[in-house]
C-alpha cells in the first residue's frame, strides 16, 4: 500500500478548513497532518513537520499566501502547493506562481475536481482549475502589457506558435500532439523549446507570460 499524500490546511478561516478537511477524508489517498490559520503560523509548522502538499489560501492576515509559499518553498524545495482561489483573485495569481505555487483550485469547487488537482501536480505537473483559466484569459487579455518585456520580439517558430496558442487552451500533450498530427515526444520538444524562449519555470508561468505578453489570440 502507498504512503498516503501529507496535506497541511492553511486558511483563516476555521468553517472552510473544516469542510476541506471533510472532503479530504472522502479522498483515500490524502491525509490531513496539521492546519494554520496563516501564513506565519504555518512557517512555524513548517520547522517540525514535513507535509507533501500545502493547500493555502492566499489572502489570509499576518502573512498571506504569496509570502507564505515562497519562504515555504525555499525551507521544503520538494513541497507542492496549490492555491485556494475566489473569484477576483485573479492579480495574484502571476505573484503566486512567482513563489512557487503548483496549481490554482477555485474554493467552491467539488471534491471530484480537488482529488483531479492534487493528483496532477503530485504527478509532476501544474494545475489550473478551467474556471479560474478562463477568467484570467479574459482579465488579462483585455489589458495591455503594464510593462515592456524582451518576451514581446520574441521569434516563435509557426509550430511552437500553434503548440503554445493549444497550450493556453489547456490542452494535454497527447491532445495536441493527435490535433497537430505529431507525436507527444515532439510536443514535449516544442513545449520545452517556448519555455526556453520565454524563461518560463513551468506550465502555469508559461501560460501567464504567454497571455501577458500578447503571444496568443484570446
């Protein structure tokens, strides 16, 4: 039998940690370990306790979730953290993902989709709730760069174009390799080449600088 997955629950508020903690319990891969009511109060945790994923909220008192997960990040390396998200988060997101966070997970959303979240980014790969992918395409495709960037001139292949815009979509690797008629390793090639280009850390940072910069069509 597999280790079941170490969670800590940080949140200030006690009734949401309780319902999370319910809808873990359904979940038997997960085990909650401890739970904070901030971010300080986790950092505190963090010295005693090794947990393998983190579910933090990010607007919290004392010490919010961005602080939080990057000190986090830099004291656990290997620590996964996704963040719980209400509408009109969204301008933290890119913060958020600066600090390390794994994935983003709307806090209404069901248990279905939070086992979906916490299996994917286990796995090694990042996860944007489709909600929450859809509202920050929309905010931030309706503003303009804030701020020049070399990511503007950047010079993208017309593959790596299509590959980035199927990306964005939220399409998998096997998805987009089967739409354009290519194999997931080439995919993967692509994928890599792009991130390169643009020096982003993984699949949610590629996303926000391709949106950012204006490198898709929304």
């Amino acid at each position: 039998m597999h280790e079941k997955i170490k969670i800590v629950l940080v949140d200030d508020h006690k009734m949401f940690r309780e319902g999370l903690k319910f809808l873990l319990s359904k979940i038997r891969t997960t085990e909650v370990i401890a739970e904070a009511e901030n971010g300080e109060q986790f950092i505190e945790q963090l010295h005693k306790i090794t947990p393998d994923l983190v579910l933090m909220d990010i607007n919290m008192p004392k010490m919010n979730g961005i602080e939080a997960t990057e000190i986090a990040r830099s004291m656990q390396p290997g620590l996964k953290v996704i963040a719980l998200s209400m509408n009109g988060d969204e301008n933290y997101y890119y913060k958020m993902i600066q600090a390390g966070a794994n994935g983003f997970v709307l806090k209404q959303s069901g248990s279905e989709e939070l086992e979906d979240a916490i299996e994917t980014v286990m796995n090694g790969n990042d996860y944007f709730s489709p909600e929450l992918m859809k509202n920050i395409i929309l905010k931030m495709g309706s503003k303009k760069a804030e701020t020049k960037n070399e990511i503007q001139n950047l010079k993208l292949t017309e593959r790596e174009q299509e590959t980035l815009q199927l990306i964005c979509t939220g399409m998998s690797v096997k998805e987009i390799a089967d739409k354009l008629f290519i194999s997931p390793r080439t995919v993967e090639g692509h994928k890599a080449h792009i991130m390169e280009k643009l020096g982003a850390t993984n699949s949610s940072n590629l996303i926000i600088l391709a949106i950012k910069n204006k490198l898709i069509e929304i």
